[in-house]
C-alpha cells in the first residue's frame, strides 16, 4: 500500500468541492433531517466559500491518495487562520475526512500522524479538532491516538445547534 499527501490548489476546486459533499453527507446524513444537511452543504462547499478557504494563509488542505486512489482529505489551520483560539502555539485539525470505501484501514491514523509531523516542523506544541459529540467511532478513534477532551463549542447543521467536543493533544508526548 502506498500513500501519499498532496498539497490542494485552487486548481482542484471541483475535485476538493465533490470529496467534501460525499465524505461530509457519508458521514452525517443518517442522524440530520435532509433539510438541514442541505442547508449545511449548499453553504459550506461552495465555490467561493471553498476558493477563500484555499487562498487563506496557514490554512492548507491535502488530499490523501491510497495507491494513486483518492481516498481521503484533511485541513489543517495555524495562527490566525484557526476557527478558535483553543491554545497557544498550537495546529488546528479542521477537517479529516476518508471515503467511507477507505474506511479502517489506517489511513484516519495515517492523516494524524502527518498533522502531528506538520505540527513539529512548524514548531507547534499543540494540535486540536471539533468533533460532534454524537460520533462515537471518532470520538473513540481520537482519544485512542491521544486526544483529550477540553471544551466545546457549537456548530450549526442548518437551524439545528449542535455541540462539537474540542480534544486536544500535546504533540511532543
């Protein structure tokens, strides 16, 4: 098996757009009515709203290729680019999405791992993420990589309020 990242431009924009829509509705469409995960969809992946999110300095996605397939893709944020201030010196994991035919194969660890690598070289003590309180496989997955629960805050899915777990991990442990 062969895996590599690849950083994403504004030249891949459909590409990362048709990811986005598969992986996130893969992801959360059985437990949100369809109007809400439109309403999320229709606004979150847009071609402007995704070129911005591309252009943004010290944010960057990668898409994730598992034997020249793509797989998977993760965003990561730093300094004023991250959605909150969680912690000093730290690495936002925005978003870590894997198709759900590459699902359990390593390759939610393996996207970890090169988010804790960028965190060193970048001289980050911490990193973090949001995740929604009722993903259980990846609320479990999280902490068995070393994350820790710190707070919360909410995310809007449409008119519904929900409530993201923020899980941090020092890097260096």
């Amino acid at each position: 098996m062969s895996l590599r990242l690849e950083k994403c431009t504004v030249n891949d924009l459909k590409t990362l757009q048709e990811i986005s829509f598969e992986t996130f509705n893969d992801t959360f469409a059985k437990q949100n009515s369809p109007e809400n995960m439109n309403a999320y969809l229709d606004n979150a992946y847009t071609d402007e709203k995704l070129t911005t999110e591309l252009q943004t300095p010290h944010s960057t996605f990668f898409f994730l290729y598992k034997d020249d397939e793509l797989a998977g893709y993760l965003k990561v944020n730093t300094d004023k680019a991250q959605t909150e201030a969680i912690a000093v010196n730290a690495l936002e994991i925005e978003r870590i999405y894997i198709r759900s035919t590459h699902k359990r194969q390593g390759l939610g660890r393996y996207l970890i791992d090169q988010a804790c690598n960028l965190a060193v070289k970048k001289g980050k003590e911490t990193i973090w993420l949001g995740v929604w309180e009722h993903n259980q496989p990846a609320r479990a997955f999280y902490q068995t990589m070393g994350f820790v629960r710190q707070g919360q805050h909410s995310f809007f899915m449409g008119d519904d309020e929900q409530t993201d777990f923020i899980m941090v991990k020092n890097v260096h442990s």
